[in-house]
DNA sequence: ATCTGATTGCAACAGAGTTGCATGTGCAAC
DNA sequence: GTTGCACATGCAACTCTGTTGCAATCAGAT
C-alpha cells in the first residue's frame, strides 16, 4: 500500500529542498506519505497514519503547518470535500487532469481520484461559458463492501 | 433586489407544503429569500439578511435545520465552496434522479440544474459499488457573461 | 562547534455546524 | 372555533476543523 523504503524518503528530501524549504523530518514524513498514497488524504488520515508508523505522531498544529508549506511550495494539493474538510494530495497525481472523475464513499467517506476518461461535455444552454467540469461518483468502496458481506 | 411581494411568500408557502413539510414562517421565510436572491448564499448571509428584514432575525440553530429540511425536500441546493462553508440557493427544479448535471458560475454562485444526458460510467475498481453519479459543472453563466460583456 | 532564523509543540482560540431538551405552534380532526 | 400533538423553535452546550501566539528547539550555513 504505502511504500516506505528510503528511495521514497530521498526523493521527498529532494523535492523539498528543491522549492527551497528545509527538509524536516516532519515534512519528508508526510510528503512521503502523500507520495506514496494514491487518494486525497484528509488531516486526519494523515495523523493516525503518522502516528501509526514508526517514528511516532506528529502535533496537529505542526501537521496543519507542514501541509501548509507542501503546499504553498506546490508540492501538495489542497481541496475542499463536500463534507467541509481539506484533503490534500502530492501534486503531480492530479495536476495533469483539468477534469478528472472523484469517487466517494457513502460509509467512510474517503474519496479515490480516479482516472477517468474525461465525460463529453453536455449541451449548455446559450450563453454560458465552461471552464472546468468534474464527474463526482458516490457508493460504497471496496473495503467498506466487503467488511459488510464479511462482518 | 429581493422580491418581497406576497406573491414570492405565497409560492414559497405552496412549495413546502407541496412537499410534505409545514410551512412555518422560518421556512417559508428562508426560502422567499433563497428564491429571491440569484446568488448562493451562506448560512451567515442569510442570517444577516433576515435580520434585518422587517421580520427580526432568527435563531442560528433554527436557520440550519430549516435549510436542512429545505435541501432535505429538494428545495434548496447545499454545496460546499471552496472555504469550506456550504452556500444554498434555491433548487430550479425539483430533480430526484441518480444522476444529474449541475452547473455553477463561479462569478455569481448560482447553481443551474442541467437535463444532462446519462454519462456513461467509468471503470472502477474492483468492489467498488456505485450508487450515483453526479456531473459538476463550473465556469460562467450567460447573465454573467453578457453583464461582463455590456459593462 | 556555533549561530540564527525557520520550525516545532503546546495551549488557547475561532468559526461552522450539530445535538439535547424544554417550550411553543401549524394544522388537521373534532 | 377549540383542541391535541407531532413537529418546529430557541437556547445552551458541544464537536470538529482549522488558526494564532509564543517559548523552546533544530536544520543548515559559517
């Protein structure tokens, strides 16, 4: 799932230093972790998974920050879900797409970019103009499925 | 701007009622308003602006459940936007299908219902349950359009 | 090894939205 | 026109996500 082998964390450190930011451990932690995830991650998400691996957890505030110069120094990508949350993404996953397909599921609530084909735009009515379209998928995601046919 | 003309109130009344709810004087005035106003607005706005309706305001609480049964009954439209507070506008049509377009100007906020023909489904993952499907649309409306336009 | 400004961790805060519960009321039945 | 009661309202207190202030610490240059 999370690739955690030190070529990940080297590239990290790389990428960091490179838009001129000091590689903390902090940073090279979670934009690793970003790397290595292929969804949108919520803040959350991101501190139970820190907290989860080896070297420990991470403060809320400083996790809150760190995302905070990933991206102001595009190397992560920050939206707004529907349910008011921020999930953040490393950025070259979906910054190729101007339009690109979500899934969300309905029982946990994580959302899975996925690589759709773009939809062919429907017929607007006259006088409008599109500049960007999103297909949005709602259900049930694999894991929540199968833990209701298994539990 | 606002219509406030008993006409407006007394569509806005026949419209809760249509839909099984009681059509009590916050209700009937929140949606006059969202009917009223071309814009999607916020729970503060509406809030502020009903204050200082003749009126007298109303309480915080009771505005979110009142918008809740609103959108609840497909009235209104609730969205996210992108600082992470939901706006809500009133629904153009009532349009209880699994999958429907919206459009949205990102110039006045408004939010369109599109008779959008069915998307054809991406691929997804295996597991994945998909239980409905949603087009977003964004860009500019006509009105915005010509206004930007004319002057 | 030392220095220094950027970074971290803690605590306290802020805003949007939700929940529990007692009181009030729309509306349908009488 | 009255009445009953399920639904709606108002208040307070709460949750959750994200921010700010500040002292202590550390990465990286010298």
């Amino acid at each position: 799932m999370i690739k955690r082998g030190s070529s990940t964390v080297a590239d990290a450190t790389a990428k960091i230093r490179a838009i001129g930011q000091r590689a903390t451990p902090a940073r090279v932690r979670v934009l690793a972790l970003l790397g290595g995830t292929p969804r949108g991650l919520a803040h959350q998400e991101i501190e139970t998974a820190l907290a989860r691996s080896g070297e420990g957890p991470m403060d809320r505030v400083t996790l809150y920050r760190v995302l905070d110069s990933l991206v102001s120094g595009g190397l992560a990508l920050r939206q707004a879900d529907e349910s008011r949350i921020f999930r953040f993404s490393a950025a070259q996953q979906t910054e190729a797409h101007a339009a690109h397909a979500h899934f969300r599921c309905d029982e946990c609530g994580r959302v899975f970019c996925l690589a759709a084909p773009p939809p062919p735009a429907p017929a607007l009515p006259a006088g409008f103009r599109l500049s960007r379209m999103s297909l949005d998928l709602r259900g049930e995601c694999r894991e929540c499925t199968s833990r209701r046919r298994t539990g």
